[in-house]
C-alpha cells in the first residue's frame, strides 16, 4: 500500500536508518535484512575507513558500542574487526553478526532489493579525503542494477569530492538546523538535497525549498504524527529508526 503523499510519505520517500535500527543491530546485514522485511525500498548506512583502508559500515569512530570489541577505526584492520560481534550488544539473537564491509553490503543490497542513502563519516582518523571518496566509488560501483546510490554527509567538502567523481549522484547535504544561507551552500558543493533534523522543519522553510526545487528529508523521525502537517508543504523524505511505522 502507498500511502497519499499529502497525509504521509510514498514507499520511496521512506529511508531505514542505519537499517531497521529499532528491531536489529544498526548498520548490520540483519538490519537491512529487517529494512526490506518491512517494506522499506531504502536504507541509510553510515561509512568510515580502517587503519588498512578497508571500508566499513559503522556510525562510531571505533567499535566499543556496537561490537564485542573495543578500539579505534584508525587503529584496526579488516582481519581485527572480523572477529568481532556486532549483534549480541543488540540482543543474543544476533549474536554471530559482523560488522560488514560496504562492499558485502552493497552486495545484500542488491539481494535484498534496497536501494541506500550512504552518509560519509568524517573521522580524526582519516588520513585522506580522495582517499576516502575513491573508496566509497569504488564499491558503490560493484552496486547491481537495482540497486540505486545517493550519499550524504554533515562535511560539504567530502560531498563536493563526491560530486567531483560522481557528478550523476544525488547529493543531500546534512544539517542539523540549515543555516540561513543554505541555498548558497547547497550551489556551492553542488548538492540538491537537505536532510535535517525533524524538530527543526518548518512549513516556511519548506515553501522556500519546495520553490527553489530542493528536496528535504527529516533525520531521525520514530512518530510519524510528528510530520504528518509537513508532507503537503513540501517534505520529500523521512530517514527513521522504525519504518514499519511510516509504510502502512
Ligand atoms: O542521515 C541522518 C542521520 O543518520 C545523521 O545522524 O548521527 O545518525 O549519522 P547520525
Ligand atoms: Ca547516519
């Protein structure tokens, strides 16, 4: 079922963030397992590099909370963070969970039949932001053909490198409130899309970025009466914990 675009938001206009995050471990294979379970056509994954370059899918700058282990990204390898559990935290069920690489994730995607929004961390430890983006096109290169790609992130500069080498990819620029000058800023990477913080949208604000053909979508929204006056004032997405709660 879609539900009316004025009263909530269409199937695609659902993000799953960091998967369905509500009912399994964030940012694992079970958790877009979950997404897609659930009816959700998109997730929302967050990236970082390791001490070898490997790409990970992780929203920490190390794996204390979300795995069994403990250390810095910038101090672990690919073969360290193997090993680890990144689903017994969550609940024993998932325990034998892995945090994953974006390449294997890229990969279930594509079995899953999700298309992602993938947010690119900024870590301390990142030695190079060419670097980094080279990294996150390569795998998102390895996507199948169902599988569609936009990428976010809260550093204009690692979109603007993004754009730089993916010039066809949507580009949404993360704040938690949009400065005043947001549509200078959006020109500037270029970017075509604002995710933000649910408690800061504004009918207003979506009637100026509705006018000048921005999308918006609003972060991290698990009420979705929380955002039902917005959906016919111009908001074109919600990236939530729980989609479940926005797909009917
Ligand atoms: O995409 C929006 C949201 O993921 C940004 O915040 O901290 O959950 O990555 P965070
Ligand atoms: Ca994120």
């Amino acid at each position: 079922m879609t539900i009316p675009s004025d009263t909530g938001p269409t199937r695609d206009e659902v993000q799953a963030h960091r998967g369905a995050s509500a009912i399994a471990p964030e940012n694992t294979i079970a958790a877009f397992r979950a997404a897609a379970e659930q009816g959700a056509r998109w997730v929302e994954l967050d990236v970082a590099l390791l001490a070898d370059d490997t790409l990970v899918v992780i929203h920490d700058d190390s794996v204390d909370r979300t795995t069994s282990g403990m250390g810095s990204l910038g101090a672990l390898s690919h073969a360290d963070i193997a090993k680890l559990d990144a689903g017994a935290w969550f609940d024993t069920k998932y325990a034998g969970e892995r945090l994953p690489t974006l390449a294997e994730v890229i990969k279930a995607l594509g079995e899953f039949g999700l298309s992602a929004n993938v947010e690119i961390k900024q870590h301390k430890h990142h030695k190079s932001l060419d670097q980094l983006v080279r990294a996150v096109q390569a795998d998102i290169n390895k996507r199948g053909p169902n599988t569609q790609i936009m990428i976010s992130s809260f550093d204009p500069e690692a979109l603007k490198a993004m754009h730089a080498l993916e010039p066809d990819l949507e580009m949404a620029m993360l704040w938690g409130r949009p400065p005043e000058d947001w549509a200078e800023k959006l020109k500037a990477i270029p970017a075509t899309t604002i995710h933000m913080h649910y408690k800061a949208l504004s009918i207003g604000m979506l009637e100026e970025t509705s006018k000048s053909g921005i999308k918006v979508r609003a972060w991290t929204c698990n009420n979705p009466i929380e955002l039902v006056s917005f959906w016919g004032a111009g908001l074109t997405g919600v990236i939530t914990d729980n989609p479940k709660l926005f797909l009917g």
